[in-house]
C-alpha cells in the first residue's frame, strides 16, 4: 500500500512541475490575498485543484487540508488527511521564477506517515516517510550530525529576524549565519541535508506537515515557538533545530 | 584578443570548479580570518592558486587583486587588473556545499571590461561584459524592468537587516521582501536575470568587481551606501539597485 502510494505521489508531483515550468511561459494572474506582500496566482490555484483531482479519484474517503480556497481548514486528523501546499513560496515562484517547492503529507489519525517536498526548478525531491528514512532522490540520506547553534547555518522569516520578534534577531546572531530562502520546502530540505541547523519562521500546516514527517525521521526536534504542540490549524510561530540547538535556542532564548 | 580572453577564462573556471566539486569529497582543513564566521578553507586558497597561476602563464605583465593571502591589495588600477574570489560564500561552501560562486573580473586602467560569476552546484555562468551584454551560460539576457522598490525582492546581508545599519531594516521592510543567501554572486545573478530589483552588502572588491561590469550593462545604478564610488579597497556598506529602486531608497532612506 505504502509503496503503491509513494509511487501514485511522485508521479503526481512530476505531472504538477511540468503544469508549473509549463505556466511560466504564459501570462500569471496574479492576486493579493492577506497584504501587498501575499501573493497568489492561478498557477497555484490550478496545480492545487489537479493534486486534489488525482487524490479523489484513488483515495475518494480520504480528507485534504490545502492552502488555497475552499480546503484551508478541516475539522479534525482523524483518519487519513492529506495537506498540500500546491505552490510552496509564491512571491520567489511570481518574481524569480525559481526557488519554490510543491509539498504533500500524509497523516494518519494525527501522525506523519509520508512526507514530499519537491523544488521544482532545482529538480530536487526529498521525500521519505515514518520508519523508512528520508532520501534526495534515489539517494537515501543520512542522519545529520546534532549541531549546536554556533556551528550552523539557520534558516529564518526575514520579518520576525528584522523585529526581533519572540528573540529571533538574537537567536539568529548567535548562529553562524542567517538565511532567508523566501521558501519552506528549501529551508525545510537544508536541515535535511544537514545544511542548516534549524529554521525559525510563521508558517501554516501546509507549510510545515511534509517537513515534519522528514524531521520526526531524523529526530529533530521541532513545535511552536512557545514549546507547545504545532495545532496543524492558522498561522503559528514555527521552530524546529538539530536537538542540541533546540534545547539552546529554549534555554538561552525562550523560556528565560 | 576580447573573444581569445573570455574561452580562456571560462576554461579556467570549468578546471577550478573540478577542482572545488572534488575536493567536497576530502577532508577540509578550515579557519578562522577576522572572527568565528569569516572563514577561509584549503580550497579557497588552492583554487586562487590555480587561477592565479593561468594568468601569470597567460598574462604575466598583469596585476592581480584576489580575497586571500598575499593579494588582497593592490597599489593602482593602473593597466590591466584581474580581479578574484576564488570561493565567494565560503560560509556556504562548508556549511552547504552549495550556494557558493568563482567570481572573475578583468579592469582596464579602472574600466570594467569582463565580469564572470559562476555558481559552481547549479552549474550556471552569468557572464559578459562592456559593450558585450550579459550572458547566463550561452544565452543572451534581456535587460530587466526598471521596477521600483515596493515592486520586487531585495538581497540583503543579514546583519545589516538585523542591525538596522544604514536604515538597512526600513529599506528591506519597503520591498516585496529580503532575501539573504550569504553569497554576493548569487544576489548578483539574481539581479541580472530580473529576479531581484537590489542588492545591500558590506563586500569587498572581489565580491562586487565582475558584478560591476555586468550591473553597468543593463544599466543598474551601484555606490557605496553613501553614494560614493567604489574605492576598490577594503570592505564597504553597497548598495546596488534599478535606477527606479536605487533613486527610491535614496531619496526615502538615505539622503533624508
């Protein structure tokens, strides 16, 4: 079953890059949905609706929690919930044309059974799933080393870096460097990679739920930026780090 | 003599990134230079080496500005000046093994001829130079829209956000949003390819030399953050940007 569906998923997000490389030579609609700085096109509205397509028609029982209209809140995980976030990094999609990730998780009942999240532009796909590891492709990757803050780089919301906000300037000066992608997935894929040591950022279950079957995979530890249990539900202030580098950023940083 | 110079180079760079794209594969003997996050590996001066050596075959009466030892200054821009970073991003070069670029630039008594950046993982040579135009590997660039500030994504040295130094924060908050990669090549190419309207750093000559040259063809508007020229020594707050941006962010931020 498993095996079946990794294979059903990939194949998905294969045909929903090629709609996406496709649209990049046509005309976007593109609109605002929050502010000026939130960004949403019929690209990610369309490669949402043929993810969704293809769900229905093999998993018709199954409940989907989706970034854009009509499927961005579900009452509870019980069951098997899919969460998608079609287009992962809109504003790097609409301005660069690069730099922008197609996600997809499985829970069941609440836990993480697979995780993908595919940079489009970079060919990258990382994947893997609850008991059979992460891989980069074909390649299965290995556990990274539990860093602390000092000896990584750190992923980070540009905005909560530049106000400080819950202590992410200090956090981020403590680290070995800040990085802004614009981008979960690649964040998400750097920790993965062992290329950064933690990400800190605001972010909603489609932006995080494949990446927190990955890092469940590799230990990392990860929850809100209180300490608390993410709620797969709104907006949420987003750490995860290396374990060594978690319990730092709480002890020096947060829980002060 | 122009076309002869560019294969030449772009041969050089190909054997240096052979070089770089092995030696990921050896053990690393990393520094420290000025503090715990400006580091310098084997490879970083082994790479200068190799460079450095192809032009003294070629081109023994030139002279020669790189990042590391033994280079870093240079009396005049008087006559012919190669100017290199071997390793730009050497941060992301150990932490990522990616993300970093080789970045070559020919002067002429102070004139811009020739500017090569090579982003060695994604394999991607932006290159050209005065009168030439701006190539990505053997495609030719259009130049990019004059878009103002509010209207695209800014490249930003993390610090400079952090602390607000030269209203650093303010001018990322005014745009569609900042983006720090750490590399000074890669937010150089993203602003050639349009993917970026600007560029705030504190970098040295080697970072920004070969992008000068390109950023002067597509007419890019580039000083120090005080709006004064380049001096070509020593690290200085820069600020490159469209004319529309750059005009922006001066009369808004910095010369209020």
């Amino acid at each position: 079953m498993t095996e079946k569906m990794i294979t059903e998923i990939k194949g998905w997000m294969q045909e929903a890059a090629v709609f996406i490389k496709t649209s990049l030579s046509t005309e976007m609609a593109v609109s605002q949905k929050s502010g000026r700085t939130d960004l949403v096109t019929n690209v990610d509205e369309e490669t949402q609706a043929l993810l969704i397509k293809k769900i229905k028609e093999q998993y018709p029982a199954d409940k989907i929690l989706a970034e854009e209209k009509g499927y961005s809140t579900i009452d509870s995980l019980a069951g098997r919930v899919w969460i998608i976030d079609p287009i992962d990094g809109t504003m790097n999609f609409v301005m660069e044309q690069e730099n922008f990730c197609i996600m997809i998780a499985v829970f069941e009942d609440g836990i993480g059974k697979l995780g993908f999240i595919y940079d489009v532009m970079k060919d990258e796909l990382c994947w893997g799933g609850k008991g059979i590891g992460v891989f980069l492709g074909e390649q299965k990757l290995i556990q990274p080393q539990n860093l602390g803050l000092s000896a990584g780089l750190l992923g980070m919301n540009a905005y909560m870096f530049g106000e400080d906000i819950h202590c992410a300037r200090e956090i981020g000066h403590a680290s070995m460097g800040v990085r802004v992608s614009g981008c979960a997935g690649i964040e998400l894929i750097a920790m993965l990679k062992g290329n950064h040591i933690g990400y800190v950022s605001n972010l909603s279950p489609w932006d995080y739920a494949a990446g927190l079957v990955l890092l469940e995979e590799f230990n990392f530890l990860y929850s809100t930026i209180e300490g608390e249990d993410l709620s797969f539900s709104g907006r949420e202030y987003f750490l995860a780090a290396t374990p060594k580098a978690y319990n730092e950023i709480r002890t020096k940083f947060l829980d002060k």
